[in-house]
C-alpha cells in the first residue's frame, strides 16, 4: 500500500507549488552564485533589469517568450492524453524545414497569403512529424518517449544533409537557406506597432508573440471546451473509460501528437520566419527540451505555460545579460539556473507537495 | 470482552485515524479472545479496513492502544505485525503465480540467502500443518495452476508458517464458491480450536451468523456494537450497520416477459494470452425480464458483458439486437449505445468513471458526441452542468454538485452517477455488471428498486453479479458459468444456492 496522494486545494495546487518550487531553485541558484564569490542579490537585481528593466530588454524576453511557449504547449496537449512529447525539437525542425521548402514557392504571392501559407505549411510539417510518433504508439505499441527522442536525432541530421546538399545558399560555407522572400517573412513587433505610434527599439520580438498568445487561447478551448478536448483528457486520465466511452485511444494518440507537433512547429514560425529570414543549422537551439520544464511547471494548463514560458524568457534574457556584466557568472551558470529550475519544478514537485499540505493543514487548525 | 482465561488474544483501545478532515476511525475498540472467530462488519467506508491496516501496520493510527495478551505493542510496519502474530490474508492474494507452493511461502522468510535449507524446513513445517488442519496441498505444485480455493490456503499457510497467532481475513468469500466457501468456514473452525484467534472481515451477513463467536459492527469510522453471534439476527446487524431499518429482501412481482431482444449465439472469445475465455456461448434476453449471471469472478461473466458491450471482439459468434444481426463495425461502444444498448461497467473506477474529471463531466461519459451538449465541436459547461444536476436529484446522489470531483463522492454515489447516466437515457437492454459492488446497504436498496423499475418498464437486463444472494433476488432467469461455459440455466424461483453452487463449480446438468 503506497502512501496516498497528497490533496490540495486547487489554488495551493496551480499557484503555490509552483511558487514555492521557484523559489527553492533560486535559493538553491543564488547559494551557487555564492559558491563562485559573487553577491546573489546583485546578480538578480541584473538579471531582472536586464529582462525586464527596459524597452529592448522587454523585447527580447517576450521572444524568448514566444519560443517557450510554442514548445510548452507541444509538451501540455500531449501531456493530457497521457502523452510524454519530448520530441519538439524533431517536430520544430521538420516544420522549419516544410516552411523553408513553402517559401521557395510561394515568393510570388501577396504577403497577406504568403506569410500565412508559410506559417501553415510549419505547422503541418510539425503535425506530420508528431503524427508518426503517435501513429507507431498507437498501431506499434512503440513508446512515443523513446521513438520522439529518435526522431529527434532523424530530423537533426535531415536538416544538416539537406541545408548542405540540397537546400542550401549557392556560394555559402554556412548550412543555411537563401534569405526567405519578404511577403513570406513575419513582421517585427516595433515596425508592426510603428503606425499606431509607438516608438519600440528594434528587438527579434515578432508577431509571432501575438500567434503564440493565440495558440494559448486556443489549447484552452481546445482541452476544456470541446469533444475533442473532453476525448483527448478522457484517454489521458483513464484509457479504458475511454474505450467504454467509444473514444478510441488510438485515434485520440494519433491527433493529440499531431497537435502537438504543430505547436512545436510555432518555434520554427518564431526563429525562421519570425527572426532570421532564412533557415540556419541548429535553430531549435533546445528550446523543445525547455518546453518539457514548461509544461510541467504550467501544471500543462495554458497560463501555467505562458507565465512559467515567461519566467523562463527572464531567466533566458535577464542571465545574457548577467553574463554579459558579470564576467564570473558565464552563460553556462545561466544553464545551471535553468536547470536548478527544471528540477524543482518537474522532477521534485512532490517534494514541496506533502510540506505545504502540512503546512496549510496546521494553518487551518491554528488559523 | 475478555476472555475467561485472562487478557483477550488481542485488543484495540481507543484507536483513531484521521485522513484529512475525514476521521477513519474514532475511538475504536475491538478485543478478541484466543480460541474464537470475531466478526468485523460495516458498510464500505466504515472503517473496517483502515482499522486493519493499523493493525498490519500500513499505518498508524493517531491515538489508540495495540495490546496482544495484555502488553502493548507497537506496530509500524508488516514485519512489527508478523513479530507480534499477526497475519493477514488479504482479498487480492500475494502470491507469485510462476512459483511453488512452498516457494511462496518461504518468500520474505527465507532466513539466509541460500534457499535450500529454507526450502527444507518449510516442506517439513508444511507437511505437519497441512496434516493438523488437514489441508490437502501438494508443496511442490506450482501456485498459478491452483484454484482461487487452494490459492487462499497457501495464503493462509504462508501467515501461519511465519508463526501467526492471530489471522485477519479480508472479504475471504468474494472468489469462492459456496462450497469452497463452506471449506474455507471448516478451516477456519479448526483454527479457532488449535487456539488460534481469527478476525472475519465480511459485508455477508450470512457468513458471520454461520462461522463466528461475536461479532462487531463498525459505523461511519465508530464501533456501535458488540455482539454475541448466537443472540442476534441478520436484520439486527444490519440495522447495526446503516443505522436504520432497512429491507434485505428485494421484492417484485411476476411478469410476461416480451419479445427477445439481444440473443447471442456461439459466443466464443480469447484473452491477450491466448486463452480461451469465452467458449460457445449463447443467451437470449427478452423484454422486461432480468437474466442473471451466476458465476466465481473469473470465469467469463467479465469477457461475457464486454464482448456484447462492444468493448471486445469475439473471436467466433453472431450477435443480433432487436432480431438483426450486428457486423462488427456495429459492434462498437458508441453505435450500440445509439441503438438503446447501455452498459454499466463492473468496475466503475477502471472504465465506468474518469475519477480525476467532475461529476458532470461523468455524466456525459459516453455520451459526449450528443448534439444536446454544445454546438459542433464545442461542448457547453452550462448544459452539462444543468443536465448533470437534474439526474443527480433524480437518483439522490450526494451531494448533487456537479463541479465536485468524481473522486470524492463515496462508492454508492459514484455507481448513482453511473446509474443515472445509463439509464436516464431511456436503453431498450441493460448491461450490469456488479451493481452494488462497494455500495452501502442504503444505497444498494435504491438501485436494485431501480433495476426491478426498469424490467417493469419493459426493459431487458442482463446482471452480472459475484454476489450470489443479488442474482437470486433479482433474476427472473439465471445461467451459471464456469469456465466460459454456461453450464445451466434455471428459473429464479425454481433452483436454490446449492444447485446453483454446483453449476458454478462446473458440475454440468449432463454429469449430474
């Protein structure tokens, strides 16, 4: 007999945790900052001005952001059909690839079709690529943990055969693509908001922030508002009620991976067509793994996603910036953070589980 | 309470356990005296098994004394439980299939890690018990290929093996047959008169009048009564038990059946290994008449309403609803529900309720296709909620809040909301499958008045049941299986638990 589940109100569950996880890896990460004989005070307080204390440094946390949050959701809509993504990486760079082929094509149309052609080819080249993880667990009994870490390193030597031999810039040494066409490319958020009058620096922030904004409201629609989204936590929560309930848990794997991998798609959206114009060798640069930490510290809930996406888009912004002024602190102790961060906040969640149900319970009976 | 040669065997004082807000246990006291068979009873969730499990150590209890023989003891873990003598055999038995009979019992006592002396001392020890208590069991046998009988003996064997004075039977009954049953009772009676003491956990009221000394009775986590089996009665424990009167027998009135409506005819299906579960079955359901499965867990009756259910293929057999013959593209969960077939799951937590949604959304369970719940794709929390709200007045589950968590609600209000999904939509067949499995006694009179309504109504019900006693209430017909087979077929009012125990046990009306 196992110990029980700890129960916690809802809002101790969704915020306290959560909060309680954060601040035990920035205790943790500030007692390292000390370890290497700089002042863990200081280092925050540069680690949030550089984030978040200006216009540009706003700007870039909320693309870093967008990139969190593509990849979070990946990680979420899977996570309730009981689904363990770790493919977004793969799925990412398969829908930069689709996009890059999309726009060798579609360079003579208007930008009011282009751009969004281009978005949807990304998207269902990343549906493709978590389909077929989900179509081997389904039809294959593989498991889509182990067969999306393969594909993973399928997409990424793809990429690198394919920028080299076949898709690449005639004349470059680099593994990149031609520079997109301009109808086909996202507008940046300082020209997009131009006209109405504000004046932003120039930052890779995008209107794919607006996208991934959108996605977020449409994952939640999706999970809680509609049959697809009841079948989808049905099959996640318990797979034979859903057999009973005429929900096929095989159909239900197969379209959830495949959402998935359009999210994760978004990534690509963001740093392709979003910022670099072109598609460059390596641009996932690991954001589909951080997604996973995303998602469980969201609690797989879309403003868990996007809030924990943003504390990552500080962290991301804010330790570029630390390292910057802080020679000692390198971008390597930034890594350490975000790790320190993803432990407590996915692996040892329990851990912070029992104590707070403890201490919520001697408060209510002091209280 | 205590024994005429001193201290009792064992004695609980003052025990209490608290989950939570929920207290399990208030102020429990129990004694029993060495030599004698003590009945524990209550409803699920009286506090019976976490009562036990202190005792077992699984947990331990908040305030409360533990004394064997008169000294306290503390018990934290199994192994503290098995040093004081105690031993338990649980419902769902601890055993490895693929060894021996007398591997599992030196399992967890092999003293040393070499096994042969282990194995040694065990086959002599085994041989004299099975000789005091006249246990027929090969040691060498391996376990997987015992019967669910012999499978509890080795159970049984392996706590005295390891020096159990005291035994805690939890629901021992639940798999046998009655005259497995009854074996398990001459057992148990030898046991008592080596000195051994023995706690019967069971909700069959039959079994504590038939085989213990006393009894006592747990309500809502207190002990409310002691009692001395030989002065009370069946409907005086039960009482005990919910606290009201209540009505053991389930009455209804003779009826025409109608048409026959689902018939199946050589049904034959195998598992994921291979086995054949299901083997040439065929049954026919009429309208307004219930036919009951009379059968140990096990033997097919699971297979038997998943295959109709839709939710298995067979391997061989034709299905017809209402005189057609279903293909097997019809046979699906959700098609059959569109043509009047419900089902109520055996078990509600593996497939009849998503315990971690709310009660509303279980109320759509199935039925989440329904254009009345929300336009195209979407679905409309409101009219979920207004839905489930009514359903949940109309079968008194508590309490009628659609937003809280399935997984609160206790057992009998869980099957309601099982209950009010299928049956409020009106099916033409019934599929039930263990209708009162962890229901209270309240709650288990409501649904079988439930079920007697709908046959009144015209509906054709197939029961699925291991409790014997709600067969034979029910049933207007009754088919016994065993093995996969059906061995018999008898009209309720003409057979009895005997010839139905036969049946059972696989003694077919050609061999008898």
């Amino acid at each position: 007999m196992s110990a029980a589940p700890v129960d916690l109100p809802r809002w101790a569950d969704t915020a306290l945790v959560p909060l309680v996880s954060v601040a035990a890896a920035l205790l943790v990460a500030g007692l390292v900052v000390v370890g290497i004989g700089e002042s863990p005070l200081e280092a925050t307080a540069l680690l949030l001005r550089g984030s978040l204390g200006s216009a540009e440094g706003i700007g870039f946390t909320l693309y870093y952001t967008t990139n969190f949050i593509f990849t979070g959701l990946a990680v979420a809509v899977a996570y309730h059909a009981g689904l363990f993504n770790i493919g977004g990486e793969g799925q990412a760079t398969i829908a930069g690839l689709c996009a890059a082929l999309a726009c060798t094509v579609l360079g003579a149309l208007p930008g009011f079709l282009a751009a969004p052609l281009a978005i949807l080819a990304a998207a269902a080249g990343g549906a493709l690529y978590g389909f077929i993880p989900g179509w081997l667990q389904a039809r294959r009994g593989s498991h889509v943990v182990i067969t999306t870490i393969m594909l993973n390193f399928v997409a990424a030597t793809l990429i690198v055969y394919l920028l080299r031999e076949v898709m690449g810039k005639a004349g470059s040494m680099q593994p990149e693509t031609p520079d997109f066409p301009a109808s086909a490319v996202l507008l940046p958020m300082h020209k997009l908001l131009a006209p109405l009058g504000l004046k932003l620096p120039a930052t890779p922030l995008n209107s794919a922030f607006l996208l991934a904004l959108a996605a977020l409201a449409a994952v939640w629609l999706l999970i809680w508002r509609t049959r697809l989204g009841y079948a989808i936590r049905t099959v996640g929560a318990n797979p034979h009620a859903a057999a009973y309930a005429g929900i096929s848990p095989a159909r239900i794997t197969m379209v959830a991976m495949a959402i998935s991998g359009a999210l994760a798609g978004g990534l690509a959206v963001n740093e392709a067509l979003g910022v670099q114009h072109r598609l460059v060798l390596d641009f996932t640069a690991g954001y589909g793994f951080v997604g996973i930490a995303v998602a469980l510290m969201g609690r797989a809930h879309p403003v868990g996603v996007g809030l924990a996406a943003l504390l990552f888009g500080i962290l991301y912004q804010g330790g570029a910036e630390l390292s910057f002024d802080k020679p000692a602190i390198t971008r390597d102790m930034v890594v350490v953070i975000g790790g320190v961060l993803i432990l407590f906040a996915g692996a040892l969640d329990g851990l912070f589980r029992r104590a707070v149900a403890v201490l919520l319970r001697v408060g209510r009976r002091t209280g | 309470m205590t024994a005429a040669g001193g201290a009792p065997a064992i004695e609980l004082a003052g025990i209490s356990k608290r989950f939570g807000t929920v207290a399990a246990n208030k102020d429990v006291s129990l004694a029993a005296a060495a030599g004698s068979i003590h009945g524990l009873v209550g409803e699920n969730g009286a506090g019976k098994s976490t009562l036990m499990s202190i005792l077992y150590g699984f947990y331990e209890a908040d305030s409360g004394d533990i004394r064997i023989k008169g000294s306290p003891v503390r018990i934290r873990s199994s192994s503290d439980a098995i040093a004081a003598g105690i031993g338990m055999v649980h419902q769902h038995f601890m055993l490895v299939e693929t060894l021996s009979v007398v591997e599992n019992v030196v399992l967890g006592a092999e003293d040393g890690p070499f096994l042969k002396a282990g194995l040694a001392k065990a086959r002599a020890e085994l041989a004299q018990l099975s000789t005091e208590y006249g246990l027929s069991i090969d040691p060498e046998a391996r376990v997987g290929d015992l019967s669910v009988g012999l499978q509890q003996r080795v159970e049984i064997l392996k706590a005295l093996y390891r020096g159990a004075q005291i035994l805690i039977l939890d629901e021992p009954t639940a798999v046998l047959t009655p005259p497995e049953a009854d074996q398990l009772f001459v057992l148990l009676r030898a046991l008592r008169d080596q000195g051994k003491t023995v706690i019967l956990i069971t909700h069959k009221l039959r079994e504590i009048m038939d085989v213990t000394d006393k009894v006592s009775v747990m309500r809502r986590g207190e002990m409310v009564a002691h009692l001395v089996t030989a002065e009370t009665s069946p409907a005086a424990l039960a009482e005990a038990m919910v606290g009201r009167r209540v009505l053991l027998r389930v009455e209804k009135e003779p009826r025409q059946r109608g048409a026959p409506v689902l018939e199946a005819a050589g049904l034959s299906c195998r598992d994921a290994r291979g086995a054949e579960v299901l083997r040439d079955v065929g049954l026919t359901l009429h309208a307004g008449e219930i036919v009951g499965i009379a059968g140990v867990a096990g033997n097919g009756q699971s297979e038997l309403l998943e295959v109709l259910a839709g939710l298995i293929q067979p391997s061989r057999g034709v299905i017809r609803l209402g005189g057609e013959i279903l293909s097997a593209a019809e046979r699906h969960p959700a098609a059959l529900r569109r043509r009047g077939l419900m089902h109520i799951p055996e078990d509600r937590h593996r497939s009849g309720l998503v315990t971690a949604f709310s009660a509303a959304e279980n109320a759509i369970l199935g039925y989440q296709d329904d254009p009345a719940y929300g336009a195209g794709p979407l679905l409309s929390p409101r009219r979920i909620a207004a839905q489930a709200r009514q359903a949940f007045t109309a079968y008194d589950v508590r309490p009628p809040d659609p937003a809280l968590k399935t997984a609160k609600f206790s057992g009998g209000n869980q099957q309601k909301i099982v209950l009010a999904r299928e049956i409020e939509r009106q099916p033409k067949v019934l599929l039930v499958g263990q209708p009162t499995r962890g229901v209270d006694i309240g709650a288990i009179e409501f649904i079988h008045r439930r079920l007697i309504a709908l046959r009144d109504a015209g509906v054709a019900i197939l029961l699925v049941s291991v409790e014997l006693e709600e067969v034979m209430a029910l049933s207007d017909r009754i088919l016994a299986m065993c093995g996969g087979r059906i061995t018999g077929e008898r009209a309720a009012q003409a057979t009895d638990e005997r010839e139905l125990g036969l049946l059972m046990a696989g003694v077919t009306d050609e061999a008898a």
